[in-house]
C-alpha cells in the first residue's frame, strides 16, 4: 500500500491544510482557500490545531518517560517541526502511517538516512496492511510496549467504518504496556465545547472530507481495554499543560487522552 499515487491539486487534502495551519509549505491554493472558509465559521481552528501539535509532543515525553521506546504514529500528516522521532528518546524508533501520498512523499525526504524512522502509505483503517507493512515489521517490535498515536485522525474515520473497532484491532496487536494516544475533535453536545465545532464540521464534511465530531463519552470510548492515565479526557490544553500553574488556557473544542494497555 505504500506505492505512490497521482497527486489531485484541484481536491482539498486534510494532511495539507493542517500543514497550512502550522505554518508549512506543503500546501495548493485549494487547501488555503478550505482552511480560509472553515477558519471564517471557526476563528479558533488554527489555534486548535497549534494547540493539537503541543499535545501530540507533551504525550509522546509522558510515553518516553513510562519507557516507551517504540512508536507507531497513525495518520501523522506532512512533518513539520518537532516529529514524534524528533521529540522521542534517542533511539527510539518510529513508523510514520498516512494516506496521503504528498505527506508520504514529505516525511521520505525528511527521514532519508534515518535508520531508526520509517513511512508507510496506508489507511490506518486497513488494520492488517498497515500491522504487516515492511517498515512496521521492520522497526516495530510487537512483543515490547509500543506507543499507538492516533492524533487528530479519527475524527475523519465515520460511525460507519467502527472507528471503536479500529482502534480495538490496533490494541490485540500490542503487547501489555502499550499506550494509545488520541485526540479527537469535540462535539457540542459535550456541554463544554464551543457551539462554532457543529458548523465547522459540516463545512468541513461538504469541503474537503467527511468529519465526525464526537463528545467526551464518546471519545472515552475509544480507550476500552486500556487504562486511562491522568487526567483522563480532557480539552487539548488541559492535558498535563507545561505550565500547570500558570493562567488557565483557553478551552479548544478539541478533546484529547491516553491510555495504558494492562
């Protein structure tokens, strides 16, 4: 699954508009233009995101220091600054997992050289092809503890295609000790997240691909069989902040977690 397929720059791509929204350089005046009009019905998106990209390198620390050594990170977009093999421990190891053949291609270029770093070209919903991937056989080691990122993905992933199922695939695969890491967009029926998410999702769903919100229960669901680590589901700025003393951030309708396999 991990040959290249035709670029489309007239279609929107979530990998590059995320990229856009850091900061990056790998992105068409189409992914510009969705990101503009789902940002006009949601100021606070690039903030999210920005704030999703801290969280992702705060959780992969907290694994780092439980001893997770290896780390397999599902649908991990085009690189921009402060990748997982970046903010892990010296040689740890880690497969980069997308669809998108632009992020692919990227995070080829960025790795070349880098014998303990790997990309596949997958669907993280093609649980088996992704499992048996020669990079993943070849960097992953499935006996020892093994960190599943699943960071601002799932929320692309609809009821249809049992997202709970997918992520219960991923947690038979990994040895006790394993942690799932995930962020996931916040619905408003949670009755603390921003009313804008509802609008932006379905701008977001007509745009560029279909989204799918989901609330804090809902979110907790992902983590069965695993156990949640403190402080549990929570808003992306709540999770174990740099400064948890400081001011309180502002609150992101973006839900995050992580959880440890027993």
């Amino acid at each position: 699954m991990d040959h290249p397929v035709p670029i489309d720059p007239t279609r929107p791509s979530p990998a590059r508009i995320y990229d856009y929204h850091l900061g990056g350089a790998h992105n068409y005046a189409v992914d510009r233009r969705a990101a503009e009009r789902v940002t006009a019905i949601m100021p606070e998106l690039p903030l999210i995101i920005r704030a999703n990209r801290a969280f992702l390198h705060r959780a992969v620390r907290s694994l780092v220091d439980a001893g997770i050594r290896q780390f397999l990170d599902l649908g991990s977009g085009i690189p921009t600054v402060g990748n997982v093999h970046q903010v892990a421990a010296p040689g740890s190891r880690v497969v980069y997992v997308d669809v998108d053949s632009v992020a692919v291609a990227h995070a080829q270029s960025l790795l070349a050289g880098h014998d303990d770093a790997g990309v596949v070209r997958a669907d993280l919903r093609d649980v088996p092809s992704v499992l048996g991937a020669p990079e993943v056989r070849r960097l992953i080691d499935f006996a020892r503890p093994v960190g599943v990122l699943m960071v601002a993905v799932l929320h692309f992933v609809p009821d249809r295609d049992d997202p709970a199922g997918i992520v219960a695939a991923y947690r038979d695969a990994v040895a006790p000790g394993s942690y799932l890491v995930v962020s996931h967009g916040a619905a408003s029926e949670d009755e603390r997240a921003p009313v804008t998410a509802d609008a932006a999702a379905d701008a977001y769903s007509r745009s560029v691909s279909e989204f799918t919100l989901r609330t804090r229960s809902q979110v907790a669901g992902l983590f069965a069989g695993f156990e949640l680590i403190d402080p549990g589901v929570v808003y992306v700025n709540e999770w174990r902040p740099d400064d948890p003393g400081g001011e309180p951030a502002r609150r992101l309708a973006q839900l995050v977690g992580a959880g440890r396999k027993p």
